[in-house]
C-alpha cells in the first residue's frame, strides 16, 4: 500500500496498558511524502510493520516533540538504512528522532533498541509481550521524566540507562515488572519513599532466565547536595573479608546470629556522583532471587564494604523478608556508598557439602585434606 503526505495527530496520548498506541499500522506501507507525528499522538509499530519508500530520497519521517513512537522490529529503529536488517524504518529519506519525545519497545520477542533512539527522551516505555523478551540498547539512554516497565527487560550491556537529568529534575519509575541487566542511574535530592523515587530494577542473567537483584534506597534524611547514584549488580564472590562478624541483633520473629558466611554469587555496586548524596541517611533493600546456599531467611543481613576493605554491618539490621527463594535484606541508617551484599550465619552454609575434613602435622607444616559430598557454584 502506498500512502502520500501523512500527518498523525491525536487529542491527548495514548500509553494505555493493554492497547497503546494512538495511530497503529496493520501492515507495511510504502512513503511518498513525509510522515509527521505531532505531539502529543502515539504512533506504533509492531515487529513486521516497516515503512518503505522505493528508494525516494525526497521522503522522510519526523517524529516531533512531544509526540510518542512504539517500536518492536528486532533490529529497533536506526538512523539510515533500507536494508532488513535497518529496523522499522527503511526510508532512503531523512529520519528526525526528537529528545522531546517519548519512545518505547513493543512486540514478541528479544530486539535492538536501534542507533536511532536518542540519547536524551522524554520517556522510555518498556511494553514487550513476554516477561522473558529483552531489549539490547545500542547506545546509552536517559529518560528525562519517566521510565515505565510494564514487562520485558533491558539489557544495557557496557551502556546505561537514566532515569532523570538533575537533582531538580529526578524523574519517575512506573514499576510493573521486568528488570535492567547491567547499569543504571538515577537522580535524588531530596526524602524519598518506594519505588517511584527510589528503586532499580535491577537483573541478573542466569543461564538465560533473569533473576530478581533489586535495589531500593530510600532517604530518611535528605543529602545536602543532591545528584545521580549509578548502581549494578557484580556477579563475583563477595570474598570473607571482615567475617566473621558478632552480634546482629534480634529482630520481629528472628533471633540474634554471627554473620560466618557471605554470598559467592555476587554484590551490589553504587556509586555516587562525586561530592553528592554520601552525607544523606537511607533505608537500603537489596534482592538475591536464586541464591541458592540460603536455607535460612531469619539468619540473613545486609553487609557494606568501602572498596575492597572489610565487610562490616553499619546503621541498623532489619527483619529479612520474602523468602528463603526470592529473599530481601535491608538496613536502615545508612550512610556513604560502595559495595552491598547478603551476609548469613551458619544456617546459611558454604556452597560446600563436606563428608570429612583432617589436618595434620609434617615436618612443622599443616596439612588440610577433605572430601566434599557435592559442591555449588564453587569454581
């Protein structure tokens, strides 16, 4: 089908959970013209719409400020191109993609986000059809006011994602489900409370499933200056540094414990910006979905380290929640930032089941031997 000069306007946008889109294609088109999408319509695409235009460089498309583009093509959206592998949009024309408008993923399966995705959008709409569809970014992206995550996830690899552009100008997280796999930022300035303000929906990738490594901070007492916190998730052995480690207290239905053991799948690494937010006092939450040395959720805590020092357990220890599959572990009165992870008392084991161990004495030195029954995640 061939269509001439288009012009998409709507009375107000259409981001609706279950049918978003104002204008949707229901097949491929060939330009002759130009495409305008003015704010504030929506304008989608699902995975096989691809617009087309016979090799006429005089067409082009403009996505204006303002307006909205939903994508699904594997290969996103990209800046030239006529080719398959060129995304959705395959005009020999110009393409004009504003900061000022939003953008979003939509459709079956995993896909690129296209090097035609702005650096800088209004904001980031997270629409897939599966929980398990990821979106690759291309490049780095922020969302200047709101990142929704409806299902699917985004996996960022050495890039990131955004959310806000100043301590004046945070943004918001619309929290359904999904996950980002790698990197992370966002903005504070001021007390915050639950997701909206606080949480990364942080993932891991574990042999192909995503696992949940959330991350919420939420300030109690506001930091003086505000600024960004870049945060990800480091799947490498916390290590013993520190342990073991006396006295977490008793807490609502658990008793006492001494942190003997640490995780050997991974921390939390944040990072502030530099000189901000290390003066403000938080609540941090952090979730370990699969850790699979816990067998018991009461003998969990959160442990801090600065760099590669020791670990230790500052502010104060709260009662672990969720379960012993999909546990979180929080403390409030916190202060600074670095390395975060789950610290566990002897109810939570070493990856290592022993059948025995013997030390012995020859020629002044001593000697270890044992025999383990079976061995997890220990390389």
């Amino acid at each position: 089908i061939s269509y001439y000069n288009i012009d998409i306007n709507a009375g107000a946008a259409n981001y609706d959970d279950a049918d978003p889109g104002n204008v949707n294609m229901s097949s491929s088109i060939l330009l002759k013209g130009a495409l305008n999408v003015f704010s504030p319509a929506v304008f989608r695409m699902d995975a096989t719409d691809i617009i087309d235009d016979a090799a006429s460089p005089a067409n082009s498309i403009t996505i204006n400020s303002g307006a909205g583009l939903l994508y699904g093509n594997t290969y996103g959206i990209k800046t030239s191109g006529t080719g398959v592998s060129d995304g959705n949009i395959r005009i020999s024309g110009s393409r004009s993609f504003s900061n000022d408008a939003s953008y979003g993923f939509i459709s079956n399966g995993n896909m690129a986000s296209g090097n035609g995705l702005p650096a800088s959008v209004n904001g980031l709409y997270v629409y897939k059809a599966n929980s398990g569809d990821m979106v690759t970014l291309t490049n780095t992206v922020r969302a200047s006011n709101l990142l929704k995550m409806l299902k699917g996830n985004i996996i960022t690899g050495t890039n990131m994602v955004e959310l806000g552009i100043s301590a004046a100008q945070t943004g918001t997280l619309d929290y359904t489900e999904g996950y980002v796999v790698g990197n992370m930022r966002r903005w504070f300035k001021e007390t915050n409370t639950g997701n909206g303000s606080g949480l990364y929906p942080l993932g891991e990738n574990v042999s192909g499933t995503i696992k949940n490594r959330k991350y919420l901070i939420e300030f109690s007492d506001a930091p003086a200056s505000g600024g960004y916190l870049d945060a990800y998730f480091n799947n490498v052995d916390m290590g013993y540094d520190g342990l073991p480690i006396s006295g977490i207290p008793a807490v609502g239905a658990c008793p006492g414990f001494d942190v003997t053991t640490t995780e050997d799948q991974g921390f939390w690494v944040a990072t502030p910006e530099a000189g901000k937010l290390s003066d403000g006092t938080y609540k941090l939450s952090i979730t370990g979905e699969g850790f699979v040395t816990i067998t018991d959720l009461c003998k969990l805590t959160l442990l801090k380290r600065v760099g590669a020092g020791n670990w230790l357990a500052p502010g104060t220890h709260l009662e672990p929640t969720g379960t012993t599959s999909v546990p979180t572990v929080s403390r409030s009165g916190m202060t600074g930032f670095s390395n975060f992870g789950f610290g566990g008392g002897q109810e939570n084991p070493l990856p290592i089941e022993l059948l025995d161990f013997t030390a012995y004495e020859s020629n002044g030195i001593v000697k270890l031997e044992w025999t383990t029954a079976s061995e997890t995640n220990n390389d």
